[in-house]
C-alpha cells in the first residue's frame, strides 16, 4: 500500500478515470460503445446454439480405442493370431493381433462399455457420447494433429479455436477468446492454435508448452522490474502523450486502436491473474481434480484452469496432455500411466461444471489425433491408427449416455456411420451455433471454411 | 440397330478389347428400351430388385436432381447420370466392374463412398454383378445438366491486368503545373483535380528524413542526421539524402525483407518436422545482395525460378545462381507424410503458389482442384505448371524413416579448397575401406574364436522393463529390432534389467551396447549381480562404444551358472538421454581354467584363429589413429545450398480430379498460363523440366503482369497502399487499380530502365506524392476517407523489423554488420520432435532484425506481435493489427526496458542531469524532434516527481538513470514511436 500513500488524490482519480492498472474497471462501459468496431466483440450466430463455449481435451499421441472405449472380444478370442485383412499402408506394425491387456465392464444406466483404466470417468457415461467410428487424414502426427486442429493435413489452414473465435468473438474483453494450456511445440505447434489468414487476434493465448503448464503465466503479463505505482505512473503519462499524439493528427484510427489496446492490456493485466490463480478453489474442489497428488496435480491443474477460464468468458479453452499417449512399445506402462494422469480430473472437470450449471453449455471433446492398431508393433505396442478410433463429448446439446458408430470386430477400421474430423468439425461449429459452409473467410482469391468442401453434422448425436 | 452392332464389330475386329467397347456400346443403345436381350432380362430384375433400392438408400442423398447441391456433379437417379459421370468421369463402364469407379468406390478403393460406411457386402456384390451384366438400367429421364462452366480464355484476356501495359504516356496537363512536378504528381494530381481535390503541402524536413530513413533503410536517423538535414539549405539536399540511403548497405538489409517476406523465407521447416534449413541464409543473402547491387529485376526473377539451369561465366555467378533456387525450396513440407506421391503433390502446389502470387499476382492454389472460380485459369493450366515442378527435385532421400529431406546442392568452391577437399576425401575414403576391410577380417576371426569361446547376447526385448522408456530406431547401430531411451524424463523411476543365464561358469567379459550422441548421459549406472555380488559402473554414452562400434566393455565379472545374475541399466542420477539396448557377456580365459575342453585339433585352431588376430588387431589401431589425425587436419567442407535440380525422370502431369493425386484425369503438356501466354506454346524438351522456359516466360516484357506486381509492391512499401491495394491477388478477386495509367507508366518505365528497382525508388521518393505531409483536412477526407486518390500521405506503423531495430539503435547497441548462418548449433531438427521437448533456445544478438533466425513455429514474440509475415505463407502485404498483447510486450518485455535503460545511460552521459536537456535530447533521439512546450513541462515533471532526489551523487545519478529509463520506456511504448508521420 506504501505506493498508493505517495499518491495524490488528483492522481488517484484521474488513474480511476482511466481504468488503468487495476485500480478501478469503471472504462469498461466506455469499451462496450466501441464494441462493435473490435474484432473480438461478441457476434450472433448463425442459428441458436446450444454450446456456448468448448473445452477441448486433446490427448496427444492417440490413445487407444481398442484398450479404452471399444471392447473387441475378437481380438481378444484371435489374440496372436494373424489380422484376416489387409492392414493399413506404410505402418510399422505387422499384422499379429494383440488383445487389450486391460478388462472391460459396462457402466451407467446406459452400459456404456468402458474399460478398467478409467475408473473416474466411468462414471459420467450418462454424461457422455461416446463415438467409436472417428475417423482421419494422416498417418504421421504431424499429419493427423494439424488434420484435427485445422481440417487440414497438409495446407496452413486456421485452427478451430481460431475460426470459432473468428465466428463469435469473446463475452469478457478483458480476456483472450482463445487459451491454449500446454500445446506441442512439434507436431504443427503454433499451427495448431494458430490463425493462418485470419486476422492474427484469434490466436490462442498460451500457457505452458508441452503438456506441462510451468508457473501458469501470460507471457509479459505483469512486471517484475518496476512496482504496480511506477507503471501506473508510466501508463498515465503515456496515454495523455498518445491521447496528445491523437489529437495532433486529428483523425487516425491507427493510433486511435493503440491506445484503446493499451487500455484493454492493462484490463487484462488486472483481471487475468485472478482468473489464472488457482489458489482462489476451495480446498475440496482442488482435491476433486487431484491437486497436490503428484500423479494427477500436472493435468488437475490444467482442468481446474480450463474450467475456471471458461466460466470467466473464453470461448475456447484446449488443453493439451503432450505427446504421451504414443505407445509404439510399453502400451501397458504407458497407458496405465497417462490413465492415472488424466482420468480423475477429468471425471472432476465433468462434475464441476455440472455443478456449477456449466455443463449444459459446454461443450467438452475428449479426442487424440488418431486411434493405435489392433495389431501388435514390437512385442508389445501399437502403431497409429486413424482408420478408426474413439472419441467422446459432453456437454453443450449432445446426447447423452449414448453411443454412435462402430468399428470392425477388431476395432482397426470405422465400418459403422464413419465420422471424419471434417464431420467433428462441423458439428463442434453447429452446437455453437455456426453453420460451417457460412463460416467463411476470403483469402487469396477464394473463400475459405474451416472444413473446406467436407463435413457433415452428425444429427445423430445431438439432444 | 443390329446393323450398327455388325458395323462396328467388322471395323475393329482386329482388335479384341475394342470389340469389347463396342459390343458394349450397342448393348447400351438397346439397354434404352428399345429390344430386351436375355441377359437384360436378368440385368432389369437385379437392378428392380436390388439396386434402385440401393441406390435410393444409400446414394440419392447426395446424387440426385431433388437435392440443392449434387456432390461430385455425379447424378445416380438416371442412367444417363452414370453414363455421363461426374467430375471423375463416367461411374461405370457396363461390362467392366473392374474399371467402374462406382465399384471403386463401393469398395473403398480410393474414394469412399459412401463416407458413412461401408456397405454391406452382398450389396457390394449385387453392384458387381449388375455392372457384369452390362449395367442395364431403365432410367431412362434425361439427366439434369450441370452446365460446366468454361474458362472462356479470350474473354478473360479482356480482364485489366492480363492487358497488354499501355506504354503511351496520356499526355496530362495540369493547370497550375510546378516545374517541380514529376510525372508520376501528374498522374496523381489529374485524379485528384477530377473530385476537386487538392494535394497535401510538402512534410516538414524532420518528417521527410525520419520517413525516407525508415522506407530506404527501416532504421531511424541519428539526432546529427536529422540536423544536418534540417541545416542544410543546398538545392539537392533531399535527392543527396536518397542517394545516399540507397547507397546504404543496410538498404539491401530493408528491401531484401519485403521480398523475404513474399518468398516466405525461414531458417526451419515448420509444420510437423521442424528440420533445420543449414544453408537456407544463402538465400537470404542472396536477396539482400541482388538488392543492394540493383540486380535487373527480370534476372532475379529468372535466377530463383531456374538459376541452376542459367548459364554462368564464373564459380561465383554459378554458385549465386543455384543458391538463387532457394526460393523454390524454403517453403514448409509435411516432411512425414507417409504417402510419398501426395507429399510431392503438396510441396509442387506450394511452389505453383508461391511463383503464382509472388511474380504474377495470381491465385493459382483454387485451380487444384477446379477450374478458378473467378479467374481465368483453368484445372489444366494448374496441372501444365505442376508438370514443370513435379520434373523439378526439390526432395531427396529421408532424414528418420518415413521422413522426408530436401534436395542439396554442392557449391563450386574456390580450386584449392576443392583440391584439398578431393584429397582428403579420396585419402580418407582409402582409409576407411582399409579399416572396413580389417574389421572384417578382425571380425571374421573373432566370430571363428566366439565360436569357440560362446558369447551371449541379451537385446533389450529379453529385458524386465521399469518405468515409461521409449522406443526408438532413430540413431542407428543397435542390436535387435529397436532400443530404448528415458526420454530424459522421469529421472531415478526408470530401470531396464537385463536377465542373465549362462551354461558355464567362468568369467565374462560384460559389453554394453547404446547408440552414442553428445546428449547422452555420461554417467550410466549398469549394476552387474554377479557371483561375488554387486558392482555399480558408470558408463558414459557419449563416445562411440570400442567394440564393433556397438558394445563398450564396462568390465569383467565371474558368473556361476546355476545362480541367478542381471545387468541393470538405470537413469538415476543422470543428465541427459540414457539408452538401453543390449548387453553381451563374452568368456574369457583364464590361466586357471580354460574355457572349456577343447579337442587338440580345436586347441590347435583356436591358438592359430588367436595368433591371427594381433596383427589384425595392431594394424586396425594404426589405421584408426591415422584417421583419426586426417579427420582433425579436415579441410572446411564445401559449401552447400538449399537448392533444385532436374528431376530423374521427367514428365508431363495428369490433372489429380478434385486435387486428389489418385484421381488420375487426362495429362497436360508441361505450359503455362493460357490467359497470359507471351508466344505460341513453350517449347520444352523432354530432358527439361520447363523451369528455364517458365523464369523466361514470367521475366518477359510482354507478360502483362510481371512488372506491374513489382512496381505495385515497390509502390505499397514508400507510399503505403498499393495502386493496387491488393499486392498479391491482380485477379477478379483483387482490388482494381486507383490509378491504371500510373501504374502502366511505372511498369514500362521500369522495364525501359532495365528492370532497376533502385531507379523505381528513387523516382517515386522524388515526387512530390510522396513528400506530402500527412496532416489530415476534414474537406478531403469527407470525400476520400481512406486517402485512396492521394490528397496526403498515408501514415503508416513501422514494421516489427524498425520497431526492434530502432530501440536497438536508439540504445547504441545496434550491431550492423551483416549476419552468417543464424542456425549454426542445430542439429538436424531444431528442438526434439517430441511434444515434451522445451523447444528451441533463442539465441540473444544485437545484430539487425534481418538475421535473426526464423524458425518457424518459433517466431520471436516482439516480431510476431507486431505483423511480422507468417513465413508459412506469401505475404506482400503485412496485417497492421492493434492488440494489446503488443502494449503488454512494450511494457513489461525485458529487451524494451534494457533498451530504455541503455539509451538512458547514452543520454545522461551525452548532456548530463538536467532535466530539461534530458527531455529534449530523448525526444531528439526517438521522436527525431524536439519537445513541445507541454511536452517539456509534462517530461520535467515525470522525472522530478518520480522520486525524491538524495543528496549523494552517485545516488542521485543512479535514481536519475532510473526515472530517465522509465521516461524512455514510456516513448518506446507510445503510438508516436510506432507511426511514421
């Protein structure tokens, strides 16, 4: 408090006047007038959503559908066994059968089949639609992760996030429309959040990198040099040589915008440190997601921030496990473990926002970019597989305790009302209320989509 | 009917499978109700059973008249649909389920049809068979037409930009005419006369400086500068200026980006395979240099399309030209994508993009997969360009399985280094096949002596496994299928133990196999258990193992053979990646006890076998140490580029329906654009991929749209908005130009000066369009708020470049020398390919922006922030955003704040403490003009009030500095700093 004594009430007022540097947020009715000349001021959809936002769980390397969501008593009973058909092209599996080492038991009113390795989320399959027939581009990662994020495995397209950002500005200007917690820096990386030609605005926010959120920080949000005093001191000074600049020039709206986004920064500045600050969760919640349990505290606290962020506006949180589902050996230690990472917040995450009302407009995906085969890689892993693989959702006008589409008895190929990440895609966008052949964009002489020429919304899984 | 079916049968019937056609052709002609053959009897009931049932079920949805949209313009509701086909061609061909792509597709060979799932595969049969059949199909309803649109090629010349330029200067007069107008003020002037508009009065001379400096060069002038120029009252003051700025070294540094930015160039490959571009900065280099030499743009058109192709008088031009074709090479791949042909696809379509946008100003990508929408180029001319790049080598060989690697090219080198480098590799080459060929007598022997010494080999699949290892083959020359390594992850929770069973006790030599590498952890705790109990070695797997380059010894350990004995490979305690692959125990001999019984004949051998191998052994050693010398005595490699060659095999292309490679449609002779074809068909050989043909093409006078692109761009970077406003799209999609007869003026005269674009420049920075003060008039700006017609200059923000370089120079830390390779550290991909990777570790330099590495996914924040081009795509035109990620940056990054303090420093120490010269020296320095009389107040009154001064001096110089520091920051931050007046 010693700063503010050494201001005088003349400086507090005019800091208050302002809205600067958290001080006061009495601008903020002076920013909703020029709401309509930002990019990110909320727009209306094209028809009434039944999402308002998205969570989206990306479990990176592509979990396997065949040991999580698709029981195949096949593969079981042909265990070791050669695969009666053809395999996928250019994979490093051969094609030996290889039975889930891990059992399977129905759960809910529903019975939705889950196996043993997700003891927390089974219990939210009334909750959840579970779809077994995805299917994708891309053999590679960085085909199938771009593929999943763009619609694209191979051009620079923009990310959802991006389009959906694009589509529908943000409720809280004070915050980004977009976070991105912990993305990959391979694999695409920024691409994967990125905007490509759409205006740079909705690009995702990062926190963290690499599955590991770090100190949860904005980038330059804050500093550590100068006090909170000096750089209100500093921010009066330059928005009254700004305000001077602005009225030199007369007309301009160049410098006119700056100095508006400088004003939000500080807005920002203020507000988003609370948003980010765990610490403001009852004790009981922290320990519902598994804070302070050294499994589960890395992904806890990224669920527990992805609600939190939701909850404060942000249209599109994604959070982001790192590249550990990729078990081309080991597949039992390795999906054992990221199992016990994940499965407890996330079953948390589900609750909470029940909870909190939430839920019913949210949309949560739960997805890797690709499944793993049925057929054995080594001696004890699987290879990729986007022939065919599960996903589920929750929330945000989806059915619930359901299950669409199936794959072969083997579960290696989507035989059953097939859904492409084209038809992922346009569904996410439909729920929010957003038709994705509308949502166009016009960029070197054509106009683009978030689908491109595909895509198709899955009715079938919407209330 | 018959008649017909007998005529063609005679005419062909020397060739079977045209009879085939033809029989085929006549049963379709009766299929249409005509007279009803035995087997359309049959045919006609499958079909009423069985597949108008199918069809309406699974296929009228998307291929029927009663929906808005037919997919694939392929109609399945009449039989004429089928027949015609869709954009794939025709769906069946009756008799042939083989060649039906219906069948194709039902079968999900290729397209998937339908996406939903497959069908059942008795329907899928049912197909066969109907198709067998010769596909009756009573149908008979006309189908819809879908009116293909044609390109009509003529009317699309009509278009402005594929006009020839209208060289014939309109003679313009303008009453109140200056003689210091220029002729391109005329073209202006008569615009702005025709809505009663008048021109801006000329800028201030602190204005013109600061705004020539940053449009020649994209630095700020000194303060000095500034007054000199202010000073200086000689009639050319202003054109000595601009000459002196193009002089400049650090205009190539300025210009060169504009064009990096439309080449999209990068230090990395991006995209899911972030590999390191070595040799990318040559090109870099090379634009710099063509611009600061002025080189003829129509040769530096041709030298990035075909400069490896070009002939050449000296090694140097040789070697600038091929490192010319960087510009075909540095965009981002999909360097793993498994499917090769699609991945050679997708980089020819970037390159037909970027040559497309860059030079000409078209968006050629649409044309993939249709006709162009709103341009006149249709899918054949795509597909007649992509023939020259698919004949073009821009990949070559896999850097990991599966991955892709990009064409390299040698560099002719000076004839000594050459000599020298032949040398080495010829003596080296001896060297190393001796020492192959000694291995392999070492290793020949060594086997027939194992052989009779037993070795035991345990590969890590034989292995308990602990903890979340990784598996890899990344690094070669390991034992078995794979090897593991922990990730450099999870330190002290990871262990792989090696069982050990052994048929007779004695004492073994124990080898430990890993792949080596300089990130490898150096202290590897193996435990042995062994007979007399536990040993813990530390093994370090940086080096190359001794043994066969594969096994390192860590020592010899007695094992009984009826106990239970493992070697353990831990990560406890280690830094760096720790491998685990296998281990070997070998026997050895003991004076005590002899391996095992051997006969006399196997004793006699065995000594023979050992005898041998000493001066096997001794020889190796001698050869291996003299290698080892040379290595250390290597000259300099030779330099290499990133650069193209002519495919193996070259060919024209067939267009890929809908873009999709598989989709084979008809060929295309390797051309051009029809709609701005020069001459006649291009005459390419069949041993050329058309690359020299196509730079011809682009660079020639007469292509409508070549220098117009370039002048545009040389026009948005001084005057801020292009003629046309859309730099990179001349098309319909494009904007029109505000002033035609200007830019044909400036196309033709820029041709005339043999395509200078230092000439161009210094035309325009003289008019006095381009002097005009900025200052806004209320009267013009209700008739042309966006300033289109040029009654003032447009303001304009400074690109990331200036910003960053500007707070380096203002701050005396600005290092203008030019840059080398900006990636020299990196291996063969920036950061690890994994998600956990922390990424790529940003170098600190002071050097210009300009080298600065880019690599790609890991832009520089202060860059990225303020519109630095995406180098993922073309981008002649940079967005100019406001968010406040860029105020959170200038107030809160650490660089801005040293900056701040260091030019802080530089001032007090220039003028002292008084805070009024202190004042006016910063505005001086980063406003490039002195205070106004509120601003001095306001500035005074900053630094006074920020603290209270203490009385000692050094106290009070260290408070000043800091109260200083935090007003510099405060200018750094501020819009004025950002805008070019």
């Amino acid at each position: 408090m010693s700063h503010y004594q050494q201001m005088n009430r003349r400086e507090l007022l005019k800091l208050a006047a302002c809205g600067l540097g958290g001080v006061s947020l009495s601008g903020l009715h002076h920013s909703e007038s020029q709401a309509a000349s930002q990019p990110l001021a909320p727009k209306s959809p094209h028809h009434l959503p039944k999402a308002k936002r998205v969570i989206f769980l990306f479990m990176h390397g592509g979990p396997s559908q065949v040991d999580l969501f698709d029981p195949k008593p096949m593969l079981t009973k042909h265990d070791g066994k050669q695969l009666p058909f053809e395999p996928a092209k250019n994979i490093d599996a051969v094609p030996k059968l290889l039975k889930s080492p891990w059992k399977f038991s129905q759960h809910g009113e529903c019975g939705q089949w889950v196996s043993e390795l997700l003891p927390h989320l089974s219990q939210h399959v009334d909750e959840m639609c579970v779809v077994r027939s995805m299917h994708s581009n891309g053999q590679s990662h960085g085909q199938a992760v771009c593929m999943m994020h763009t619609g694209s495995d191979n051009l620079v397209r923009p990310s959802v996030g991006a389009w959906v950002s694009y589509g529908l500005g943000t409720d809280n200007p004070a915050l980004p429309s977009f976070v991105s917690l912990s993305p990959a820096s391979g694999h695409g990386g920024p691409r994967n959040y990125g905007t490509a030609f759409l205006p740079a605005i909705h690009q995702a926010t990062t926190i963290g990198r690499s599955g590991k959120l770090g100190n949860a920080r904005i980038q330059y949000l804050g500093n550590q040099k100068i006090t909170k005093y000096e750089q209100q001191k500093q921010l009066l000074l330059l928005q009254e040589i700004n305000r001077d600049h602005l009225e030199r020039l007369q007309r301009d709206e160049q410098v006119k915008g700056a100095i508006q986004s400088i004003e939000l920064a500080f807005r920002m500045q203020s507000a988003a440190p609370e948003v980010l600050d765990l610490a403001q969760e009852t004790k009981e919640t922290q320990e519902m997601y598994g804070i302070g349990n050294k499994t589960t505290d890395n992904f806890a606290r990224q669920c527990l921030l992805a609600r939190r962020l939701s909850e404060a506006g942000v249209r599109y949180v994604e959070i982001s496990t790192g590249n550990v589902w990729d078990q081309h050996s080991n597949l039992k230690k390795g999906h054992e473990s990221n199992s016990l990472k994940t499965d407890q917040p996330i079953a948390a995450l589900l609750t909470d926002l029940k909870n909190r009302g939430l839920l019913d407009d949210t949309l949560v995906v739960w997805g890797g970019e690709f499944g793993r085969t049925p057929i054995v890689q080594g001696t004890n892993g699987r290879d990729h597989n986007p022939q065919g693989f599960t996903i589920w959702l929750a929330g945000g006008g989806i059915k619930k305790g359901f299950a669409y589409g199936n794959t072969d008895d083997y579960g290696y190929y989507a035989i059953e009302n097939r859904v492409h990440i084209h038809d992922l895609h346009a569904t996410m966008l439909h729920l929010l209320g957003l038709d994705h052949t509308r949502l166009n964009y016009r960029y070197a002489g054509r106009d683009f989509r978030l689908t491109d020429v595909y895509g198709n919304v899955v009715h079938e899984i919407i209330a | 009917m018959q008649l017909l079916h007998l005529l063609i049968s005679q005419r062909y019937s020397r060739n079977s499978s045209l009879v085939r056609a033809a029989l085929t052709l006549s049963l379709l002609l009766l299929s249409n109700g005509v007279c009803v053959h035995a087997d359309d009897a049959k045919g006609i009931e499958l079909f009423e059973s069985r597949i108008r049932p199918a069809l309406i079920k699974y296929c009228y949805e998307c291929h029927s008249d009663n929906k808005k949209e037919v997919k694939g313009e392929l109609f399945l509701d009449t039989a004429a649909g089928w027949r015609k086909g869709g954009e794939s061609g025709p769906a069946i061909v009756p008799g042939m389920p083989e060649k039906s792509l219906l069948l194709e597709a039902l079968r999900y060979e290729g397209l998937e049809m339908p996406p939903a799932g497959r069908l059942p595969k008795q329907v899928v049969k049912d197909f066969e068979r109907w198709i067998q059949l010769g596909a009756v199909d009573p149908r008979n309803k006309k189908s819809p037409s879908i009116v293909p649109r044609v390109i009509d090629i003529e009317k699309g010349r009509t278009f402005w930009s594929f006009q020839p330029l209208k060289t014939e200067v309109p003679n313009i007069s303008v009453s109140d005419d200056k003689s210091s107008l220029t002729q391109i003020d005329r073209f202006v002037l008569n615009k702005l006369k025709k809505v009663k508009l008048k021109p801006a009065a000329e800028a201030d001379r602190r204005t013109l400086i600061r705004r020539l400096y940053f449009d020649l060069i994209g630095l700020p002038p000194q303060p000095s500068d500034v007054d000199l120029f202010v000073n200086d009252t000689s009639q050319d003051a202003y054109s000595k200026l601009v000459d002196t700025l193009l002089k400049s070294p650090q205009f190539g540094v300025h210009w060169g980006r504009h064009w990096l930015d439309v080449a999209r160039y990068a230090d990395s490959n991006g995209g899911d395979f972030n590999a390191t571009f070595h040799n990318g900065w040559r090109y870099r280099d090379y634009v710099v240099n063509s611009f600061n030499k002025d080189k003829p743009y129509d040769q530096f058109v041709r030298e990035q399309i075909a400069g490896d192709l070009l002939p050449y008088k000296s090694d140097e031009q040789r070697a600038e030209q091929m490192i010319a074709t960087g510009f075909l090479m540095v965009g981002t791949k999909m360097l793993s994508e498994r499917d090769k042909e699609k991945l050679r696809m997708d980089v020819v379509d970037e390159q037909i993009n970027t040559v497309g946008a860059a030079f000409m100003g078209m968006t050629m990508g649409c044309a993939r997969c249709h006709d162009h929408k709103f341009d006149p180029i249709p899918t054949s001319d795509y597909y007649a360009m992509a023939g020259i790049f698919r004949s073009t080598k821009t990949l070559e060989g896999e850097s990991a399985k599966f991955v892709s690697t990009w064409k390299r090219r040698s560099l002719p080198a000076r004839p000594d280094h050459q000599a020298a480098v032949d040398q080495y590799e010829k003596t080296k080459n001896d060297l190393e096949k001796n020492i192959s060929t000694t291995k392999k007598q070492l290793r020949e022997a060594t086997a027939q002596l194992a052989h009779i010494s037993p070795v035991l080999t345990i590969d890590d699949s034989l292995a308990i496994i602990k903890g979340d290892w990784k598996s890899s083959t990344l690094s070669k020359g390991y034992i078995g299928k794979n090897y593991l390594h922990d990730e450099q992850s999870g330190k002290g929770e990871k262990s792989v133990e090696f069982p050990i069973n052994i048929s007779t006790s004695a004492t073994y030599d124990v080898r430990v196999s890993y792949t080596p590498g300089n990130n490898r952890s150096n202290n590897v705790p193996v435990t042995v258990r062994h007979a007399n109990g536990e040993s813990i070695v530390r093994l370090n797997q940086q080096p190359q193992p001794k043994i066969d380059n594969l096994f390192t010894s860590i020592g010899q350990f007695p094992f009984k053979s009826d106990q239970r004995a493992t070697v353990t490979i831990s990560n406890r305690d280690t830094s760096g990646y720790v491998i685990a692959d296998a281990i070997q125990l070998v026997q050895v001999e003991t004076q005590k006890k002899p391996v095992k019984k051997r006969s006399a004949a196997e004793e006699k051998q065995y000594q023979q076998t050992k005898k041998l191998l000493e001066p096997i052994k001794t020889a190796l050693k001698t050869l291996e140490a003299k290698l080892k010398q040379l290595s250390a005595s290597a000259p300099k490699p030779l330099p290499q580029a990133l650069a193209a060659d002519e495919f193996s095999e070259i060919s024209d292309c067939n267009i890929c329906v809908r873009g999709e490679y598989k989709n084979k449609g008809p060929m295309v002779k390797r051309s051009f654009l029809q709609v701005a074809m020069t001459s006649k068909t291009p005459s390419i050989g069949k041993t050329e991929s058309g690359r020299r043909q196509l730079a011809d093409w682009i660079a020639n006078p007469k292509h409508p749209l070549t220098a117009r692109v370039i002048v545009n761009r040389i026009w948005y970077h001084l005057i801020g908005r292009g003629i046309v406003s859309s730099v990179d799209n001349f098309g319909e999609l494009g904007d029109r130009p505000t002033h035609p007869e200007l830019l044909d003026f400036l196309a033709a005269d820029f041709m005339r000066d043999h395509w200078s674009i230092k000439k161009t420049i210094r035309k325009i920075v003289l008019s006095h369009s381009y002097r005009m003060s900025s200052g806004h008039r209320e009267n013009c700006w209700k008739v042309d708020p966006e300033n289109q017609l040029l009654w003032r200059a447009h303001r304009r923000r400074l690109p990331a470049e200036a910003i960053r370089d500007s707070m380096l120079a203002m701050s005396n830390q600005l290092d203008l020398s030019p840059g080398k390779s900006p990636v020299p550290g990196l291996g063969t991909l920036v950061s690890t390919n994994s998600a956990n990777a922390k990424g790529y570790q940003r170098q600190q330099t002071t050097k210009r922006s300009l080298y600065l590495p880019v690599i790609r996914n890991e832009l520089p924040p202060i860059l990225t922030l303020f519109d630095f081009a995406d180098p993922d795509m073309v981008t002649g035109k940079r967005a100019v955003t406001n968010v406040p990620a860029q105020a959170l940056l200038l107030m809160n990054s650490p660089f801005v704040m040293d900056c701040s303090d260091h030019a802080a420093a530089k001032i007090l120490k220039a003028v002292g403490d008084n805070n009024q010269n202190l004042v006016t020296a910063t505005y001086q320095l980063i406003f490039s003009r002195p205070p106004t009389e509120k601003e001095m107040r306001k500035g005074v009154e900053f630094l006074q009030q920020q603290f209270s001064i203490p009385n000692e001096k050094a106290e009070r110089l260290k408070v000043h500095k800091k109260a200083l520091a935090q007003f510099i920051h405060i200018l750094f931050a501020s819009t004025e700093f950002r805008m070019q007046g």
